[in-house]
C-alpha cells in the first residue's frame, strides 16, 4: 500500500542519516585524535629545544618572560592555534609541558625579572596578544625588542599550586601583587581588543587598581599603557579606528560590573577598591584619563600622518617628484619604511 511504501521510504531515510551522522562523528573524533597526536610530537620536540631542567626560582618578579621567548612558543605551535585562545594555550601547551617537573612555563624556559607586567583576558586569541606584546616591545626598545620581560599569569605562575599562587586568601601574597609592586615593575600593559574584555574580569580589575596605587605613589611608574595588535595606543599606535571602538566601549564600562569565575575573588577584590579613597569613582576616573590620554596621542599620530601625506599630494599634483619623494621618506618614517617590527611582518600574513 501507498502507507506501507511511505513507512518504508521514511525508515530508510532515517537509517541513512543515522550512518551519515556516525560517519561524520567519527571523521571528527579522528581528525580530533590526529591533531593530537601531531601536536605530541610538537610539544615533545620543543621541549627538547628548552633547558633540560627547570631553573625554580621564587614566585613573583623572577619568573618572566623575554619577549623572544614568547615569539618562539606562538611560533612553535603556530599551526595548531589558528584564533584559539589562552585557554587553549593552557591546557594544550603550557600544563602538558610543565607536568613533569610541576613549575611554572616561565621556570621551565628559562625565567627574567620582570620589567613590564601584563594584564589580559585569557579569551583573547593568542595569536592578537602575542602581536600586543611585541608591538609594544619594539615600540619601547626598537632593534632590541627581544630582551624585553614581562610577566604573563599563565606562563608565570606554576599552574600545578594555583592556591599558593593566588595567595591562599590573602591577596598581598598573590604572584600578581609581588610582581606588580615588586619595585622592577615599569607599567602595567593591558592588552586589548576593540571588546575591552580585561576591564570586565575581577582580577584585570585588581591590576588595575594596583596600577592605579603605583601611579600614586611613584612617579616613575608609567600606569596603564593600552596595547593592541596594531601597536601601543600610548605611544600613539596608528590605529585610530581601534582607539575609537576602545574608547566608545570604555564611555560606558564600569568597573565594578567586573565579574569573576570564583563569587569570593569579587568580593575580596570590592572590598579591596571600596576601601581605597574615591572606591570605584576613582578607579572608573583612572581607566577613562588613561583611556583618553592613549586616545589623544593616538589622534596625534594620525593627524602627523595626515599632515604629511597631505603635503605629499600637494607636492607631486603640481610635478615637484623631488619634493614629493621626501614627504613620502617623512610618511614612513624615513628611508627605513615602514615598521619591521616581528608583529608587523606576522599580522600582515596572516
């Protein structure tokens, strides 16, 4: 009958898409134990390339990192983080590599004192924060960006005693505290993207609030200094559309709407601002100074830039090609052209 052939029809449809689902399953599950594998073999390769035993030092500022040794980890594992995030990195890179002598990545690499320290959300893609990191590298050191150390938390503290760490309740003996009011700390660098994730996580706010502190206190401390992926906002990065879409997120962002996976790490950080002078007002005044201090230099840049280039089409629309080859050198910088930062080069290829 016509009900008994739709019956049967129907069946063998179903049975179809269940083995196409399978299928697709276990292709997936297969590709999933290939790339894990491979990435194995990576790990074990590079381990081989860092010191054969771990230099263990005390927590806070003797455990960071030179930005070169930053740049060979992302290069090492380039292939398998695409636009993963630190959270990737973690649990796929770092922890499987220090499991063995339960330290710190920083330890196990080979550690610095620090000179900046960093402040991030582990969300970010790994590949934007390492390109932060050098760009404001070469921005501060130029041609010897490489020796510059900062202190990262993920690769800083020892991933296998998190609760000594973070200071077993007692917030004055965080690795973050001791590295960040260690005396060696020049600025605290916030790493951000047009989202402004940092602002939005409790314990970026408690760097913040530290941040704030230092400034209060020593006037050779730089503050918070914004840097993205096209450069340091501060030091006038031409990234002016970035600037933009940062500083309109921070117009309505307030710190104490920062959360935290732990409720007690909010709550012990809030109290920590509140009883400060000013509490959060002071705090929320701090981020947005910083924020529009960045924004200005950032507006200056581009206006240098613009000022330039304008001769430049000025010179060569009345013939002067002499005169227009100079404002060109000016627009880049000089005869050298155009930033040959590490950064640059890999954000262009990519």
């Amino acid at each position: 009958s016509d009900d008994e052939s739709r019956r049967v029809a129907m069946y063998f449809a179903l049975v179809e898409v269940a083995i196409g689902c399978s299928i697709g399953s276990a292709v997936s599950v297969y590709r999933r134990g290939g790339e894990g594998n491979e990435l194995c073999k990576v790990r074990r390769a590079f381990r081989e390339k860092l010191p054969k035993s771990p230099v263990k030092v005390e927590r806070g500022p003797q455990r960071a990192l030179r930005a070169q040794q930053l740049q060979e980890l992302y290069s090492a594992f380039e292939d398998y983080l695409r636009s993963r995030s630190m959270y990737y990195v973690s649990e796929n890179v770092i922890k499987p590599l220090t499991r063995a002598d339960q330290v710190s990545y920083a330890e196990l690499a080979g550690p610095s004192t620090l000179s900046w320290f960093v402040s991030h959300f582990w969300g970010m893609p790994f590949r934007h924060f390492v390109q932060a990191v050098e760009r404001h590298a070469w921005s501060v050191a130029g041609e010897a960006w490489s020796a510059e150390t900062y202190w990262v938390c993920t690769l800083s503290i020892n991933q296998w005693n998190v609760e000594t760490e973070v200071g077993n309740g007692d917030w004055q003996m965080s690795s973050f505290y001791l590295a960040l009011r260690s005396g060696f700390c020049k600025a605290t660098c916030m790493i951000l993207d047009e989202k402004v994730e940092p602002l939005r996580r409790a314990w970026c706010l408690f760097e913040t609030f530290q941040s704030l502190r230092l400034k209060d206190e020593d006037s050779r401390f730089q503050g918070l200094l914004f840097c993205t992926s096209s450069g340091v906002l501060n030091h006038g990065a031409k990234a002016y559309d970035v600037a933009i879409s940062i500083a309109d997120s921070l117009s309505t962002l307030r710190v104490e709407d920062a959360s935290a996976t732990m409720p007690s790490d909010k709550d012990m950080i809030d109290s920590l601002v509140r009883s400060y002078p000013g509490g959060f007002k002071q705090v929320n005044a701090f981020v947005t100074a910083s924020i529009r201090g960045a924004l200005h230099k950032a507006r200056d840049a581009f206006e240098a830039d613009f000022r330039v280039l304008d001769v430049l089409l000025d010179e060569r629309s009345s013939g002067s090609e002499a005169a227009a080859e100079t404002a060109a050198k000016a627009a880049t910088g000089g005869a050298g052209g155009v930033s040959k930062s590490p950064a640059g080069v890999r954000a262009a290829a990519v």
